[in-house]
C-alpha cells in the first residue's frame, strides 16, 4: 500500500532519507575543503607578499645605510653659513654641484679654505613637475660679483669664504635659491664610470691627456680614461669652456648607462654604484638617503633624454683690474637665464641654448 505523498514529503521514507542525507552530507563535507584549499593559497599567497616587501625594504634599507655611512655629510651651518636654507616647497629644487681634485678630508669646506677654488661648478634645475632635469655650467674664470670682496672670479668664492660663501654666490649669479649643495672628488667619475662597466662619450675633437688617447666621436671609455677626459683643459684653445663641454658629454653618456633597465633593475650594480661612488660624495645633511630616495621616486619616469646641459652665458674672454685671464658675462641673456629659474622654465631655455664657445 502507498504511502500518502503528503506524508513522503513531510517525512520521507528511510531510503529518502538516506539519499538525501547522504548527498547534503556530501555536500557539507566538500565545501569546508574547498575553503580551508582557498584559505591554504591566500595564506601562502600573502606571506609571499610579505616576503617580497620585507626583501625589498632590507634592499632600500641597505642602500641607505651605504648611502649615509660612506658620504661624507655636513650641517646646514657648515654649507649656508648663518643662513637658513631655503625652505622647500615641493616646487623646483636648485641644486649646487662643485667638482674637485682636491680629496675631502684635506679640506675644510666650511672654514679657512684658503687656496682651495671650486674647478668645477655646476647648478641642477629639478623641474616642479618632476619631469626633467637640467644642469647649467658656469665657467670657473666667471667674472662674477662675490659679497664683502668685490668683484672675482666665481670659484675663488670657495676661497675667500668656504661653502658658505660659494653657495651664496652661485645663488646670487642666477638669483635664486639653492636648495641642497653636492661636492664630488674627481674620482668619483672614474668610481661611476667602472661600476657601470664603462661609458660611451662623444667627444668633438681627438687630444691626449693623463697618458690615455681620445678621438673625435664615440669614444668607449674605462674608469681611469673618464677621469683623465673629464680633467683636462690645458688641450684646447678655450680651455675651461672645452672641459665643460667634455664633462657634459660625460655626464650625458653615464646617465644613458645608468637610466636603462640593465642598470636600475640590477640591485647589484644599483648597490655597487652606490657604494663605489659614495665615498666621494660630500652632501648636505638634508640631502640624505631619504631625500634622495624620495627625488628618485618623484623622478621614476625620467629617461637620459630628459637631461639637459647649457653653460651660463659668456660675452667674451677679457682681463680684470688686476691682469687676471677673465671670462666675462652677457648680462642680459644672464637676465633670460634668471627669469627661467624664477618660472621654472629652465627647460624651454635648454631648449635653445647654445654651446658656449669662445
């Protein structure tokens, strides 16, 4: 006798009940293994995750310790003086480059710097929008206006008045504020040059210097050959204007090594970089490995061609009061040359600035 369907569906009949009870078992104890499988991979996923972070924060970690350890670093009253820096404001940075052959620990840049001149002296222009940089040379025999001595060459700032005086005078010549000051030993371009593997330069004439032969055009150059092309003045008939150019063309061909995926994306030779060039470095305390990491980050799509290289403008070579070989200053298109730096404009007039020759 049938059992009545109403009844069946209340209660159902053993072998329904086993049925379905075996199947919503089934199902129950699937979908707990299905969770703990999703849960296993996302654990293991996120200590991956972690591990990656962690990895790559000890690597950061580790540069700027190098970073901070090995360059030689000093207070704000040792590179302004008794002035205060000017306070940035997340727009253009100005930043002063001094080169020297004279080795930092036998000089005293904040002190009696007697004797000692900047042969090197560069501003770098960080646009506000991060986009591009651009280096200006100002020749060393610049007949430039130096506070409390007068009117002298502007790398005899440095002598009269340690860094303080030297930066004080730069930002006067382009009337703006320097923000951060870097002094490099020459050395510290042959440091550079061997840990990129060498440098591709192009040089608009063939000459000899320190022992080592360089011809016009592309010249493959290893750490001790850049550091005698990056030297030499003696060679040319516009001696000073010639090595700016050179140097230029250095700086140019090393950022082409430095800016490319072979590089930045080795963190070996990112660390080598920054531990054979460091010692060579002496920096404000500001411009510490923070800083730098920072400017790094905000620059991260900045490629070699978005550096540009201009002199400051020179009207001609001359002789001072005194019978000193001068090079005189072309004062209105100084003028330009300060407008630019005041509208953060540096780049257009990059642009169209011309080699200066004499």
């Amino acid at each position: 006798m049938s059992q009545n369907p109403d009844f069946d569906a209340i209660f159902g009949s053993d072998d329904a009940t086993t049925a379905s009870g075996g199947a919503a078992a089934t199902r129950t104890a699937a979908r707990p293994r299905k969770k703990k499988t999703g849960r296993k991979l996302l654990a293991i996923l996120l200590v991956l995750v972690l591990l990656v972070v962690a990895a790559i924060a000890a690597y950061v970690f580790y540069l700027g310790s190098l970073w901070n350890d090995n360059s030689n670093q000093m207070g704000e009253d040792a590179v302004f003086g008794g002035q205060q820096p000017v306070a940035e404001d997340d727009g253009a940075l100005n930043i002063l480059l001094l080169g020297s052959d004279a080795r930092d620990e036998d000089v005293d840049y904040s002190g009696d710097s007697s004797g000692n001149r900047s042969d090197t002296i560069m501003v770098m222009h960080l646009s506000g929008d991060r986009q591009g940089a651009q280096i200006m040379s100002i020749p060393r025999d610049t007949w430039v206006d130096i506070e409390g001595h007068g009117q002298g060459k502007i790398n005899a700032a440095m002598s009269h008045g340690g860094l303080p005086l030297a930066t004080q005078t730069v930002s006067d010549f382009i009337d703006a504020p320097i923000h951060h000051v870097a002094i490099m030993d020459f050395e510290g371009f042959q440091a550079l040059t061997d840990s990129v593997g060498g440098v591709t330069v192009e040089s608009e004439s063939s000459f000899e210097s320190g022992g080592h032969s360089f011809t016009e055009g592309a010249n493959e150059l290893s750490g001790e050959e850049a550091l005698a092309f990056v030297r030499a003045r003696k060679n040319f008939a516009d001696g000073d204007l010639q090595r700016i150019r050179n140097q230029q063309a250095f700086l140019s061909g090393l950022m082409d090594e430095i800016i490319t995926a072979g590089t930045l994306g080795n963190p070996v030779k990112v660390a080598g970089l920054v531990r054979d060039f460091s010692p060579y470095m002496t920096v404000d305390d500001k411009l510490d490995s923070s800083k730098i990491a920072s400017l790094a980050y905000e620059m991260r799509s900045m490629r070699s061609g978005d550096m540009q290289f201009f002199s400051a403008p020179i009207a001609g070579a001359g002789r001072s009061g005194d019978g000193q070989a001068i090079l005189n200053v072309d004062e209105e298109e100084l003028e330009t040359i300060r407008d630019a730096f005041a509208d953060d404009a540096v780049d257009e007039y990059a642009d169209s600035a011309e080699s200066v020759h004499l």
